[in-house]
C-alpha cells in the first residue's frame, strides 16, 4: 500500500509523521500515536495501519517532538495536543472527503486522546492500544476523568498481564460510562499487547491482526464501513 512520510511543525518543534494510504476510497481514517518508550515504528502502529490499509482504511501515525529531538522529557500539554491536532490535519487534506475520524494509539497517545477528545470533540471514535489507568505502584489512583467524560465510542484493547490497567478496575470503569464501549482482551499480554517493536515474529504479526480487525469492526460501528 502507498506510504508517504511527511514533515510538519508543531510550537516551533519541527517533526514527522507517516501517511498510509488505502487500495480505492477510504472507509475512515485513523490517527494513531505511540507510547513514551516507542515511537511511530513501532511495529504496533506500522502494522495496524499497514494491515487496515489493506481494509480500506488511510492512516496516519507520527512522532511527539520530544520523541524526534529524542529528548527525555515529555512535551507539554499543549504541545501534545497540536501535534495530534496537526497529524489529523495532513490526514484530512490528503484524503479530500469527509470520513470518519478515529483517533488514539499506544499508552501515551492513547491518554493523550481522550484529553483531547474531551476538551475539543473532534473525533467520531477512539481506540485505546493499553490505556494507561493507573500507576504500577498506585492502583488506588486512576486516570479515568477523560474516558468518563466522553460521549463517543470508546474501544479499549487490554492485555490480561497489563502492569498499567488491571482488568478488574478498567471494567469497574467501563460499567460506569455513559458512552458506548468495547473491550477486547487479549490474553497472556502484559502492556505491549505481546508485540515486539519490529515485529519480525509469528506472534506479534498475528496480534496485530485480530487488532485490526476488532478495530474494523469497530468502525463498521459508527458508520465508516
């Protein structure tokens, strides 16, 4: 499938994204980010949108500036939601029509999503690759205020062994939602959702598959297939 890499600028950081583009029109378009120790070649993202290429959907994954000037320390806030803002841009105007939009992606971004999705209501839809929902050491304090507080869709994909989101107090957490959801539960995968970064084994590839296809089914849901 066609692949075009792009540059934007984002608060004065200069950094990079990938378009992926679907065979014939696209269905929807997704925009994912990565995790704070991966970045947009991760073969999590790459393979997603590679795999939902192939299903007739365009994508597009991208770096955080303090990922490109591979910088320790996170942007801020505001920095993280332009950059967002900015790669669901170069989507749009490459694909000239009007799809559904899913955003989300990989821990970090998938936080970083719902914030945003809270505050600006731009998406019809978001995918949650291991929600971060609380600290390893501190299981008592979660950081659900966002999901809670969206009217969209939300599809939660969750490892059984996830250090970072244990299953009994995300579903705790989902039960109360006012919105729809879905969860999707993949077993004996702890945060990386038993997917190495390049992906060069039988496993990862075959995760990355049924995660395109929950995700398929999910956008089936609101209206993009």
């Amino acid at each position: 499938m066609p692949q075009e890499q792009f540059r934007f600028q984002v608060e004065g950081h200069a950094t990079s994204g990938v378009w992926t583009a679907p065979h014939g029109d696209a269905r929807a378009l997704l925009v994912l980010g990565h995790g704070i120790a991966n970045d947009r070649e991760h073969f999590l993202l790459r393979g997603l949108l590679e795999d939902l290429a192939e299903r007739g959907f365009a994508g597009v994954r991208f770096n955080y500036p303090f990922k490109e000037e591979n910088r320790r320390d996170l942007d801020g806030k505001q920095v993280q939601f332009e950059t967002f803002l900015a790669a669901m841009d170069v989507g749009r105007r490459k694909l000239g029509v009007d799809v559904p939009l899913v955003i989300g992606g990989k821990s970090l971004s998938a936080r970083i999503a719902a914030a945003l999705q809270a505050e600006s209501r731009v998406a019809q839809g978001l995918v949650y690759l291991g929600f971060p929902l609380h600290r390893a050491d501190a299981t008592e304090r979660l950081k659900d205020r966002h999901v809670r507080m969206l009217q969209v869709p939300q599809l939660f994909v969750a490892g059984d062994r996830d250090p970072l989101c244990h299953l009994e107090l995300l579903r705790g957490v989902l039960d109360s939602l006012e919105s729809s959801w879905t969860l999707h539960v993949l077993e004996d995968a702890d945060h990386s959702l038993g997917v190495s970064a390049q992906g060069d084994d039988v496993r990862s590839r075959e995760t990355v598959a049924r995660i395109a296809g929950w995700i398929e089914d999910f956008i089936g849901f609101l209206g993009g297939a």
